[in-house]
C-alpha cells in the first residue's frame, strides 16, 4: 500500500487527542467546571470591586496599585520599561479614575459570560488579557493560573460553551469563515426573477 502526500495542501490537521480534547462536546463536562470556577473567581472579584471602596467611587485603589507598580526601589516591580512608561501616563492623565470602573464591570461582564457560557472564547480572552495585564504591572498572586486556565478555555472554544448558550448562539451566528443561520444569505435571484 502506498501512501501518497499532496505537496499543494497546506492544511494541518488537529490530532485525534487534541481533537478529542478541545472539539468533542463529549469533553463539554470538563470545560463546563472550569469555565464556572473561572466565573465564579471572576464574579467575586468584580463584586468585591464594586461594593468596595476605591474602584467605582473614585479610583483611588487602582491609583494606589498603579503607584505601587511603577515604584522602582529596591527595584523595579515592573520589568519592562514600555509597560511602566505606559501606567505612568495612566497615572499623569488621572486615568484611574475612569479605568477602575472599566476594570470592575469589564470582571463582572466576564464571570456573567463564562457562567451562562456565552461567547465563551472571547470572554475567556478577555479575562486572559486582564490577567496579563495584572501580571505585567507586578501582580503575580493567581494570575499565572487564571491567565493558564483561560489559554485552555480560548483553546477549546468550540465546546467550552456547549452546556451553556454558546451551544445555540454558535450555529445561530456562527463564526467569520463560516456564517450562522441568521447570517446566511439566501440564494441569488435568477435573471429571470429579477426581470419580472
């Protein structure tokens, strides 16, 4: 038997496991209980934020983080300099101030989506880039984790929602290379229909 290779297609195929593991709505369990702990530490921080002080009355929290992050005795909390440069001029521009609103509500909308499982892999990004971001500005604590986990829910995006409402919203709207039902345009009129 002789196995032959198409030199013209670029495709590379999933492997079966990876395929199995990120595609197959029979792993949707297992996405289903990280997706909601990720809710949950989502949700929790976002409330906490928002019944706290300092975050949605004023900024001052996220000022007194921002402070702290691009102190650079004994030494730098930030490692790079672009990044340090960046919130200070979050600082200079009293950017807190609006930012720490966008930060709670931003935790909020993403533990609201995770849980439902709604657009799944973007809220996941969404919560992977904040917890990039908490990183970048010195903050190690669970971000390495939650960033992790969040890597592994953009990964398997395609189930991470099917108990949830990505499981109707997915094949309702679809995706950029491959529209939904309600995106899908009917059939062109014929020549003829059009004459009439």
């Amino acid at each position: 038997m002789t196995h032959t290779v198409d030199r013209n297609k670029s495709e590379i195929t999933d492997s079966p496991v990876a395929k199995f593991i990120f595609a197959d709505t029979r792993m949707a369990w297992v996405w289903l209980i990280l997706r909601v702990y990720l809710a949950y530490t989502w949700l929790s921080a976002g409330y906490e934020k928002f019944s706290g002080k300092g975050w949605v009355d004023g900024g001052a929290a996220l000022k007194g983080f921002w402070s702290g992050a691009i102190a650079t005795t004994p030494k730098p909390v930030i490692t790079f300099d672009w990044y340090r440069a960046f919130i200070q001029f979050m600082l200079d521009t009293q950017s807190y101030v609006w930012f720490a609103k966008l930060v709670t509500f931003g935790e909020i909308l993403i533990g609201v989506a995770l849980l439902v499982g709604a657009f799944t892999g973007i809220a996941a990004f969404a919560g992977g880039f904040m917890n990039w971001n908490f990183m970048m500005a010195g903050s190690t604590s669970v971000n390495p984790v939650f960033f992790a986990l969040s890597v592994l829910l953009i990964l398997a995006w395609r189930t991470a929602g099917y108990w949830g409402l990505d499981r109707y919203l997915l094949p309702l709207l679809g995706t950029p290379w491959r529209p939904g039902f309600t995106v899908r345009s009917k059939t062109p009129a014929t020549s003829a229909s059009v004459a009439e």
